[in-house]
C-alpha cells in the first residue's frame, strides 16, 4: 500500500518506521489534513489520520478525486469522518478500536486524584519555596461514589482502579453487560448519587452536549467531573456556569469542545488563544491536559502495530 500518515507526532515517527519495517511506501507528515493539504495525497491511494485531521465531505471528495480508497484514523473515535461522504464516494473507512484502554483510564483516575489534593497547586508552591497548607486541604477517595457513563473498553478498564480506591462504582451504558463490582443505574440515578463522574462515551448526537445545564441541576453541588473521552460531550459554556456557581466542584479535562486547530500545537509564541479555554483556566479546580490519554509508550506501540495490521489486511485483499 502507499499511505500518507497526516499530524505525525515526534514520538509516533520512529515506531510507525519499525512497525511497518518497509512493507509499505508510507510517508510522514506533520502536518493536518484539511482542504489545503489534502494535496499532499496525490499518488497515494491510504490516507492516515488522527483526531484533529478535518475529514468533511469537501476534504472527502478531494481526496477521492486525488485516488484515495481508503482512510485509516489513528484512533477509536471515527467523529471526526463525514462517514456518509466516505460511503459515498467508495471510500473504505478503518479505526483503531482498543489500543490501551488503561493508559487513558489511568489519565482519568490521575486527573481526578491530582484535582482532589490539589497536587499542581502544591507543586507551584512549594517551587517558590512556599511551604504553607493554605488551600490544600483534599477529599479522601474512600467511600465516595463515582459514576462512570460508558463501560466500553476504557471505562471497564477503570472500574477496578476506582474500586481499589474503595470507591463505590456506578455505571451507566446503553448496552450494560457483565461486569463484576460496579452497580449499573439510569443516568438520573448516577447523576444525584456521584460525587465523581467520569465520561467515557463515544461522540454521537445523542452525547453531544450530555453536561449541560439541565443535566448539571441534577448533581450533587461540588460534582467532580473528568472527561478523556471527547470534548464536545460538555458544553462549555454550562460548565463555565456550573463553577461559577460552585455546583462544579473540580473539572478535569483531557479534551475540550474547540480543541480542533488548537490542541497538539505549541501555541506559546504565536498567540493563538481561545476565549473559554482561557476563562476554564482561570480556576484552580480546572486541571486541563492537552488531549494525551493515550499517550503512553504502550499505547503508541499498539497503535502503530494496529495501524501496519490494518494496511497489510487492505494490501491482501485489493
């Protein structure tokens, strides 16, 4: 197969490299696929793609008429294809569905446990030699009640780590099935009764929004919230309400709903900024990571793996 890898990150180049061992003609790009570098596919007929790739109809039909057949998303999440578009022009579509769901579970329990001690507060503190206990105090884990709405790969995968903690576990899915110490309750239950609430659902128009400000009233005042799955499941402007209003307790978030064009990037000097983004980070209770639940050396080693496995199934079989 020819392939073009768009948004290749440093860390993923080499293991791309040694997954593939030659028996591909791939190229490696760090650039986002969108109208403008949708070009750079010529001659290819794979493009491979990650989360912030913009994959619309418009991107879909140039790249069909560029030869493309098929497009291959370094990820679980297929969100971000217009799938339709895909279909329609013959255009075969291929995810990476469990790669390692405990790298981003354990983001999620490290997001809600660093938020409960206050670890980044204390860090910045003690750097300037300030050694004081003031705003510090935490929340033990033990006896709290999380609720975790998806229990697909990732949120089976942190339902143990919650237990080991002594959490008492409740989940919510449209598809429940077996799963030993975790209490399956409707979405109204989970919501009252959780001091912690963890998403791990996929993005659909059904999830879309799903913490909002009807949702929120439902909560318990001081909820803390974590989302790795996909940024478009809260709607900022409500969770920015919910702090002010200290219903919102703590927000931790891996992901965000207008990350696209702004998250994976240095934005430090060129001054790009978004309005809400910036406001989220004016509150301590915030803790924001840049989208890297999956970024652990075993999760890019699955990935990459993953990805070869794919293009020598397409290369069989064309």
């Amino acid at each position: 197969m020819k392939a073009i890898f768009y948004s290749t990150k440093v860390v993923e180049k080499d293991l791309l490299e040694k997954a593939n061992d030659k028996k591909h003609d791939i190229t490696l790009i760090p650039d986002m696929l969108n109208s403008e570098t949708s070009k750079f596919a010529k001659d290819n007929n794979v493009v491979v793609v990650f989360t912030n790739d913009e994959l619309t109809a418009p991107v879909i039909k140039r790249l069909a008429a560029l030869g493309i057949k098929y497009i291959l998303t370094r990820s679980a999440g297929t969100d971000h294809i217009d799938k339709e578009a895909a279909l329609d022009h013959g255009i075969k579509i291929a995810n990476i569905p469990a790669y390692s769901p405990q790298a981003i579970a354990e983001l999620a329990v490290a997001l809600a446990l660093a938020l409960s001690r206050h670890l980044i507060l204390a860090d910045q503190q003690c750097r300037l030699f300030n050694f004081s206990l003031d705003h510090l105090t935490g929340f033990n884990f033990y006896g709290k009640t999380v609720g975790l709405i998806g229990l697909g790969h990732i949120g089976t995968a942190a339902v143990p780590i919650f237990n080991g903690l002594g959490c008492k576990v409740l989940g919510y899915d449209m598809y429940p099935k077996q799963i030993t110490d975790i209490e399956f309750v409707d979405l109204d239950t989970l919501y009252s009764q959780s001091d912690i609430i963890s998403l791990h659902v996929s993005l659909t128009p059904e999830t879309k929004h799903m913490i909002n400000e009807g949702t929120l009233k439902k909560m318990k005042k001081g909820v803390m919230i974590i989302n790795t799955a996909r940024g478009d499941l809260i709607k900022t402007t409500d969770a920015l309400a919910g702090l002010k209003s200290g219903k919102i307790g703590y927000l931790g978030l891996d992901v965000y709903e207008f990350e696209r064009g702004l998250f994976f990037e240095d934005h430090e000097i060129d001054g790009v900024r978004d309005f809400f983004l910036s406001e989220l980070m004016e509150y301590p209770n915030v803790l924001i990571s840049p989208h890297q639940g999956f970024l652990t050396k075993e999760a890019l080693q699955e990935i990459a793996k993953q990805t070869i496995d794919i293009l020598d199934h397409w290369d069989q079989t064309e």
